[in-house]
C-alpha cells in the first residue's frame, strides 16, 4: 500500500516520496523487513528512536516518529505529535480496517476480563456467530492459536490478528484490554461497537502510582476509544456495583446498560443459590426474567456472567439462547479449574493475583463443603509491593492454612516478597502460615497438611507456564506440577 493511502487525512508531515509501497509495519526493529514502516514507540525501558539506524538497514523505507530533526537519505520521514495512537491507524488502514467488518467486544476492569471473553465466546457460538478472543491466555481462533505475550497486542499486531481472523471466517472477536494497554494506546484505530466495564480495585501500581491514574486509565476505553469509534450502534455495559462503575456509567460514550446484584441496574440478578456443583440465579432484565444456570461458583463470577449478558442483550440475542449457552459453559484454564490426581480432597487452581480476586476466589471456595481451606500463594516482583500485605491479611482471615511462595520473583529476592505478604499475616494476628520459597516444595507440604474433605487453592498463576527468575523464564505449570504430587501420593500404582 502507498504511504499516501496510509495517511489519507491523518495527522501526519510527511517527509520523502508519498508513492513509495509499505509491505509491512512493526515497532520492533528485529522484525524490520524490505520496503517496512517502521515505528519508532518510546518504551518505558527502550525508546524506539534508538533503533531507526538497524531498521534502515534491514529494509525500513519509512518511519514513524515524534522527533523532527532526525533525517536519513533515501528513506521517508512520517512525524507526528502522538506515534502510538498514530501507530493504530495507520496499521488498521493497511490491513483493510478488519474492525469496521466485524462485531469488535472489548473487556477492561481489574478482574474477570478473561472469564468474561469465553463466556462471551461461548454465547455466540450458541447463537451461530463465531468470535476471535484476544486476551491474557491465548489470541485465538480456529486453527489460529498464539500464546499471549502481553493481554493486548500492540497495535499494529493487533490489526494483523483481526484481520487474520476476519479471513478466516471471524464474524466478530473480543479483546481484553488491559490499562497498560489503554495508556499506550494499543487499541487506536479499532472501531468497537461495545465495552464492557468490570470493576476497579488495587493493581499495577507500580506503573500507574496512583488509584486516580489507573482509574483514568481504564477510563479511556469509554470515553476515547468508545467515543472514536465509527460503529453506528455502540454500547457501554457497566458495572454498578462498583464505585468506580457508577461513576463511569454517567460519562460513558454510547448506549450504556448497567448490570450488578445490589444496585438498581439495568440487568440485576436475583434469587442467588449456590449450591455444592453449580449456582443458580434470575436476571431481570427491563422487565423480562430469565433463569441462569452456571457451573461457575462464586458470587464474582455472577458478575461475570452478567457482563456478557449485557454483551449478548445489546446485540438483540434471544435471551432462551443466552441461558442455554451459559449453562453449557464449562470453565476457564486456570481459573477456578479443579485438579484430579486421586486424593480426597479438592484442589483448585487460580489466577488470582491481587487482593480483591484472592478474596474473591476464598469466598467462591467456602460456599463449598469443606473442613478446611488451605491457601498456597505468592506475589510477583518489580510489581506493586502495596498489595503484598493486603493480600496477606485477606488470607490471614479466610484461610485455615497459608503457604507463602514464590510467584515470578523476577529481579527480587524471593524472601524479602514473602515478608511483605508476612506483615499483612501478622496485621490480623494470623499465625496459621508458614514460608515455603521454592512452589513445587509448597506445593507438596500443601498437600502433606490436606485431610479428607479439605480444599487446597493453589492462586497466582493458574494458566501460566512459567516462573520469571532474574530475567530468565523457567518452564513451570501449577496444574502438572500439582497432578504430579497428587498421582505420585494418590494415584493408582
């Protein structure tokens, strides 16, 4: 494509010849081929200006920057104020717009963004219509499956992945949307037709310093990027529940459709019983009633079916099909998922890595019959330490049992984490815990101390295959590691 039809009434200056054909656009100047764009992104460890010089060399005959005086003979120049957001719509333009094609959903909130996009997944393909999924496990669809390096692409590899899946039959596709994601405008040029707001809690501090900046943050998916979308029909469906939802439901771009349990919203269900396999509830819904039948537990994940009900509701979908497709839904990878290598007790392993999914996860596990609750746990590295501690407390007060491990420490010392999380322990006088650093070791005393009829949560990682130490990523899964222990202990000889 002509660099002249990329920046068709964009804001950009152009510097060289407007008729030289772009074959491919990247920010990483190792993936720079022949005839590329290249855009130069300032990274938080990296900037992108640094690597103008390799990316000539490997082929780029073009690049995108805010910096005005850098000039190289033979290769075109695109300057503007903001290269990132520029960065989405040039990318969508060379990629034939894929989002103004198909029904683009997307989810941000501290917590259930992943459960929420296979449970939308699962609806529409109750109903017929066959959705992609872009989010923190895999970006996938079809025979298309891509391990997920960070829960949203970058821009230029996002266009890519949709309109990859537009070819291959893709009627639609919903993306998580972190707020990592957000600030660094990783979804310009995308034209969505709904968002989805879950909740706002303590997270990723340690790169946005403030509740308020993070809350913006997770804003802008309503307000920006709702708002620039070309969509003739576009929704906000909101969490009311949540503080920071009843604040965002009254500036939301689009028709906005709120949801929750004790607020008066617009979806609100009803009647909750949570029994030992399975939870049952009714949603009102504007005056229809229908009723839900899930075998996912806990209150937390009410509220997840709520949201893509939200999503199925605003697309007209026939609320019968709706119930059907969330009763046929199973679970998620590491996400509440039960572990079976023949012990007598249950053993369930979970993402939950901040404090409000921790307790949401303890909570979900004491509606189920239990004598006791053993909790195995750490916190990551380089990441928000203020979260260690109230993660200390909430399993200090839930749990009968704690084991305090390693969770991708990365350049941290594995003991000084776990005396973070040990002083929240101590807050509430807890004295039920002890330290075990190395996870396969927790792991097995967790099991040494579990009798019939216990529970044993396994939270940090779940889908995860790894564990970040220093800079290097060793092979790790909670879900072989723990099937092991369990079929060496419990398993048939």
């Amino acid at each position: 494509m002509k660099i002249s039809e990329l920046l068709n009434n964009l804001d950009v200056k152009l510097f060289g010849d407007a008729n030289i054909e772009i074959e491919g656009i990247t920010y990483d100047s190792r993936q720079v081929r022949k005839n590329y764009l290249f855009a130069a992104l300032h990274g938080t460890k990296e900037d992108g200006k640094n690597y103008i010089k390799d990316a000539i060399s490997r082929g780029a005959v073009a690049i995108l920057t805010d910096d005005k005086t850098i000039k190289y003979d033979n290769t075109v120049f695109l300057t503007t104020n903001d290269i990132s957001d520029m960065l989405g719509k040039i990318s969508s333009r060379f990629y034939n717009e894929p989002s103004k094609k198909m029904k683009v959903f997307a989810i941000t909130g501290t917590n259930g963004k992943t459960t929420i996009t296979y449970i939308i997944e699962k609806l529409f393909e109750n109903a017929g219509i066959k959705l992609g999924v872009v989010g923190t496990i895999f970006y996938r669809f079809g025979n298309l499956s891509i391990s997920a390096p960070n829960t949203t692409p970058q821009s230029s590899d996002l266009h890519e992945l949709f309109s990859k899946m537009k070819s291959a039959g893709a009627d639609g596709v919903v993306v998580e949307v972190s707020s990592h994601g957000l600030v660094q405008n990783r979804i310009s040029g995308c034209d969505m037709d709904v968002v989805i707001f879950t909740n706002l809690t303590r997270d990723h501090l340690d790169y946005h310093k403030t509740m308020d900046e993070y809350k913006k943050a997770k804003f802008l998916l309503f307000g920006k990027f709702l708002a620039a979308s070309k969509k003739e029909k576009k929704y906000s469906v909101v969490n009311v529940d949540d503080s920071a939802g009843r604040e965002l439901a009254k500036i939301a771009a689009g028709k906005v459709i709120t949801y929750g349990i004790k607020s008066d919203a617009a979806l609100k269900a009803t009647d909750i019983e949570m029994l030992k396999n399975k939870t049952m509830f009714n949603v009102n819904i504007e005056g229809k009633k229908i009723r839900i039948e899930t075998k996912l537990m806990g209150r937390h994940n009410i509220y997840n079916i709520l949201a893509a009900i939200g999503c199925a509701y605003s697309q007209d979908m026939d609320l019968e099909k709706v119930a059907d497709g969330i009763k046929k839904f199973e679970t998620v990878p590491g996400r509440f998922e039960t572990v079976h290598g023949g012990q007598p007790f249950s053993v369930i392993i979970d993402y939950a890595h901040t404090p409000d999914a921790l307790g949401n996860l303890i909570q979900a596990a004491r509606t189920i019959k239990h004598k006791k609750i053993i909790t195995v746990f750490g916190c990551g590295g380089d990441r928000d330490r203020s979260k260690r501690p109230l993660m200390g407390e909430i399993v200090g007060r839930m749990s009968d049992y704690t084991i305090i491990t390693s969770d991708n420490p990365r350049s941290e010392k594995p003991e000084l984490i776990a005396l973070d999380v040990e002083v929240g322990l101590q807050r509430v006088k807890c004295k039920n815990y002890e330290i075990v650093l190395d996870r396969t070791d927790a792991l097995k005393k967790a099991v040494e101390l579990c009798s019939p009829d216990d529970i044993l949560l396994i939270a940090g990682k779940g889908h995860e295959n790894y564990q970040i130490i220093g800079n290097e990523k060793i092979p790790y899964n909670d879900k072989e590691v723990a099937i092991k222990i369990l079929t060496e202990k419990y398993g048939k000889k």
